[in-house]
C-alpha cells in the first residue's frame, strides 16, 4: 500500500466531482446513494468514512441517502447488529428519515428475476459441490472449466431452480449460477453464483426462504429498484463491476445505477475487519464490541469520542482511488481539538501522594474558584475545597530530582493551581523505602496562586482536597496492538499486553463523582475523561478518552 497526499482541498473529491459534472449535464433531477451494510457486526471507524460520504453527499447535492441492510446471509446476520448499526448512524449525525430499506425486502423481485435470467438462458441450475466450483473457477492466468451441468435445459433449469426454493435440497446441494463466460479475464465473470442453499431463519423474512441470493446478485438489483445513481463502494469491488453493469443491462431493472469505487480507510495500530473485529469479541480478547479500545462507533462513543471529531477527521483524510493508510495520530489530534473546544475542566489525581500543609490551621476548609473552560467564559468557574490534608500526583514529586525536574521536590516551592505556593519540608516514607506522605508548608499571602512579592516558580500542578476529593477506578487506554500494521491473519500476536491500565485509587472532584453526566471532561493536565457505564454508585469508573499534547503538558509545567 501506499502513503497518499491527503486531499487538500476539504469537501472536494473524485466522487463529488462525478456527481457534480452529472448533474450539470442533466443527468439526475436528485442524487440517491445509500449505505449499505452487512448486519453482521457493530460499525467502525471505516464504516464512518463510507456513511460521511454517503449521507454528506445527500447533504450536499439534491439528494437522499438510503440506509440499506445487506441482510442476504441470515447465518452471520442479528437482529442486535441492525440495532446497533441504526444508533451508530444517528450517533454520528446522520438521519435517513423514511428511507430505510432492508435486501430482504426485494427476495421476490430478485427471484423473479433469477427465473428471468433462466428463461432468457443466462443462468442454470449447477449440482457441482462448492469445492469443484472453486477447482473449475480457474486462475488468473488460465480460464476456467465449464460444469458439466452448463447446458441444461430451460424447463430442467426452472424446475430445479423452484424445488431448490421449495425446500427440497440439503444445504450445498445446488447452486444457481449465471451463464457469462468461464473464459473471462476477470474471474468474478466466470458464472458467479448467483443462490445458495441455505436452511436458516432469518431475522426479516423468518422461514420463508431456504435459497438465499448472492452479494453480487442482490446488491446492483437493490440498488437499482430503489433508483440510487452513485453506488458508492471500496475498492475491492472495482473487479465486480462489470458484473454489476452484466446484470443491470440483463434484467428488466426499473433503473440504471452505476458503481463508483474509493478507497477504504485503513489506520496504523489498527484493524478494520468485521471479521477480526467479530473474534476479539468472541475469543474475548476485549470486553465487548463497546470496548473503548475497539475501533467501533459503540467503542469510541463510550470512550468519549465526540461524533463532530469523527467527522472532522474523515473530512481530512478526503476521498481517493488509491489505497493508503492514516496515521491514527490524526484521528488523536482530531479528536483533542474537539475535545479541547467543548470539553469543561476539572481536576482529577490518577495515582494519589498525600500531602499535609503543616502550616494550615486543623479543621479550617476554605472555598477556591476554578474555571471551567479557559477560552469560555460562558462556561463560568465552579468552587473547589482547599484543607490540610491534599493529594497530588505521584509523579510530580521526586525526592532526588534531576537537573530540569521543576516539579514538588524537597525544599522546592511549586504552585498549586488555583490555590497557593507550597513547598516540601519532609518525605515520609514506608518500611520498604516508598514514600508515603509529604509534609509541606503553604504561604497564605499566595492565594489565587500568585506572590505579592512577584517571586515565580516553575510548575503548577493539580491537586484534590483529601476530605472532599472522592475516590474513583480510573481507566487508561493504549493502542490494542502494539504494530503499526497488525497482521490480520494472526492478530493475537500483535496484541498489546498494556492496551487497558486500571487505576484504582484515583480520586476526583466530588462533583464530577456525584454527577452522572456522559459528557467529556478535560482533568487538567492529564487528559480527556468520561464516566463509564461500569460506574456503581460508590465506585466511578472514569475512561481516558486520550491523553494531552506533550506540548500542551509541558505549557501547563510552565505555569
Ligand atoms: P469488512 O470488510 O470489515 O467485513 P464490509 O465492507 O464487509 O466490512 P459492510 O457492512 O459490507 O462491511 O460495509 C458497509 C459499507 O461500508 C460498504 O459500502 C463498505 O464498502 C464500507 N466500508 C467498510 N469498511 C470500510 C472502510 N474501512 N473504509 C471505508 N468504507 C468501508
Ligand atoms: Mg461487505
């Protein structure tokens, strides 16, 4: 694969261009495209591009999009998908109105039309097993064999074809296939098979069909009665093609679509098939297709991921002909500057270091202001305890300090956001060496977090009251695979053994605790957080969306 340019010039692509040069020929009144997915498991990311482009375009130009479900294999296909497929698509910010629509609706007309294609001789009934089918299909380079059953009869063809509906064949027994060329260069026209066998019940349609039409065959036909113009599909489906037109230009369609091809996404450290996406849930290598490290709608949404980021980072990465793959680090940045716009401020202390102002009064509590978000005002400021007993983060603190470390360390006077000067006096530490508490002394004439006598210092850290703060399990995520370009076919060993890190002890403003709010919120200086749905009354459970900038991290150091 290779590393594409981005589009650089944003909304504008080879397939907008396409629809933008029909309809200034005249070609459609109304532009129609449809989604059309499998209901065989959740959405990604890359489904997210392929529903931009296909409802933004809607949006766009005059024109509707369809949601459409590609329910044509009742064995992989649950009712559970279609639902959550639904919700992914509001999620995102996208609305079919009345225009949903399911394959299975068209299982008549299609089959209709398979008996059509028999009549006009252009497809047969072939008792071949599946594997002599594979054999006989040929390679790229030598063409195929034709079945021995190729040339039946009209009326033995028909009669076949019906008992097959009829129920009267075991799984696998037959096929119908059409009748082009076992010669064809391209392999997907040597007499693609158009109906399987297949007992099983399906969501829709329960027991009425035991025959079950091909993607193939289904989708054009689809496409075709519901009057879409731009079939908008990915890549792999540019050798299909010309079948797609075969069977347009065959049967009595009610209108002629044509199928345009882009490349999918594809992002580092990530896996985008359905397929692989099915076994982690499955082989329960993650905990559920909600899992925040899955690359799912279900699974950013519950990580916090705003909807408006994904669809500024498909607007990025563009529309190409050309398979490529995005750095995920665009989707962070994407989804940092969402955040960093609408999410409020509030402190929270991953790995907690007790902390005791000896100089503070025992008992007194006193009420700070803290803003909620620094470029809104609208936002307003909130009130935050101070006392004696505080935590801060573990990290800040260092008993030997190197050189360019201008955080807490003994003797060293550092600022408390929105609070006072501090400096260490004492490290108490436990049997094994660890340090356990700092005794410290604050100066009363710093509050608000500034000295009258312009004195500075380097760093200003967060920090949480110890009576009113509130404890809360704290969740870290990392890439779920450790390689860039994770294996497909042996994913488990590209696992990151670090992709969930949990923090038990943290603590959070009691406000943030107490609130059962979704909305994502930024904990100063470590990142973006938002309650998840493991959270019990006693115990919150906060996920980190993503970290901060390094850069921005360091600003803050700065103070
Ligand atoms: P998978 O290959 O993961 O099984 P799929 O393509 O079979 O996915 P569908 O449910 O058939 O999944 O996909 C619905 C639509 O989404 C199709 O039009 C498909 O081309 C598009 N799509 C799927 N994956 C991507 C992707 N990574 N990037 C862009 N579009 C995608
Ligand atoms: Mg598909």
């Amino acid at each position: 694969m290779s590393t594409e340019p981005v589009a650089t010039e944003v909304g504008r692509d080879f397939i907008r261009d396409i629809i933008q040069a029909d309809l200034d020929q005249g070609k459609y009144q109304e532009i129609v495209t449809r989604f059309p997915p499998e209901p065989n498991g959740y959405l990604h990311i890359g489904h997210a591009k392929s529903i931009a482009l296909n409802f933004g375009i809607a949006q766009e130009f005059p024109g509707r999009c369809h949601l459409r479900f590609d329910d044509t294999n009742p064995v992989k296909e649950e009712q559970e998908y279609i639902d959550s497929i639904q919700a992914d698509v509001r999620w995102l910010g996208f609305d079919w109105g009345r225009n949903l629509f399911f394959a299975s609706d068209y299982f008549d007309r299609l089959y209709e039309w398979a008996e059509q294609l028999i009549r006009d001789g252009l497809a047969y009934v072939d008792d071949q097993t599946q594997e002599e089918i594979r054999l006989s299909r040929g390679t790229l380079t030598e063409p195929g064999k034709n079945s021995p059953f190729r040339d039946r009869s009209v009326d033995d063809n028909l009669d076949l074809f019906r008992r097959m509906k009829a129920g009267e064949f075991p799984n696998g027994a037959r096929v119908l296939r059409a009748k082009i060329d076992m010669s064809a260069g391209n392999i997907n026209l040597r007499d693609p098979v158009l109906y399987r066998i297949l007992h099983a019940h399906h969501p829709r349609t329960g027991d009425k069909w035991c025959i079950y039409p091909s993607y193939d065959y289904a989708h054009g036909q689809s496409d075709a009665i519901e009057g879409i113009t731009h079939s908008i599909c990915t890549l792999e489906f540019e050798d299909h093609r010309p079948l797609y037109d075969w069977f347009i230009e065959k049967l009595p369609v009610p209108s002629q679509p044509h199928q345009y091809e882009f490349a999918r996404l594809n992002l580092t450290y990530t896996l985008l098939s359905k397929r692989v996406l099915t076994q982690l849930v499955r082989e329960g290598h993650v905990a559920g297709w909600d899992d925040p490290r899955m690359p799912t709608m279900a699974g950013m949404r519950r990580r916090g991921v705003p909807p408006a980021a994904l669809r500024e980072f498909v607007k990025r990465i563009g529309v190409a002909k050309a398979n490529s793959v995005v750095d995920v680090g665009m989707l962070e940045f994407c989804i940092r500057e969402e955040l960093n716009r609408s999410a409020q401020r509030r402190m929270g202390v991953l790995r907690p270091l007790k902390v005791v102002i000896e100089n503070y009064p025992e008992g007194q509590v006193e009420e700070l202001e803290a803003i909620n978000h620094p470029d809104d005002a609208s936002a307003g400021t909130r009130k935050i305890t101070f006392g004696r007993e505080l935590y801060i983060e573990r990290d800040d603190f260092m008993e030997t300090p190197p050189k360019k470390f201008f955080r807490l360390s003994p003797g060293n006077e550092v600022r408390l956001r929105y609070a006072y000067f501090i400096k260490c006096t004492g490290v108490i530490k436990d049997d094994s060496g660890e340090v356990v508490e700092l005794r410290c002394t604050y100066d009363p004439a710093t509050k608000g977090g500034n000295a009258p006598d312009g004195r500075k210092v380097k760093a200003t850290m967060h920090w949480l009251s110890a009576a009113t703060s509130k404890p809360a399990e704290i969740r870290i995520y990392n890439q779920l695979f450790s390689n860039p370009s994770p294996d497909a076919s042996n994913f488990a060993a590209d696992l990151n053994p670090q992709s969930l890190e949990i923090l038990s002890d943290a603590r959070i403003e009691a406000s943030v605790a107490e609130s059962n709010s979704m909305e994502p919120m930024q904990f100063e200086r470590q990142g973006y957080f938002v309650r998840d749905k493991d959270s019990t009354p006693g115990k919150p459970v906060f996920s980190r969306t993503i970290g901060l900038r390094d850069t921005f991290a360091k600003e803050v150091a700065k103070g």
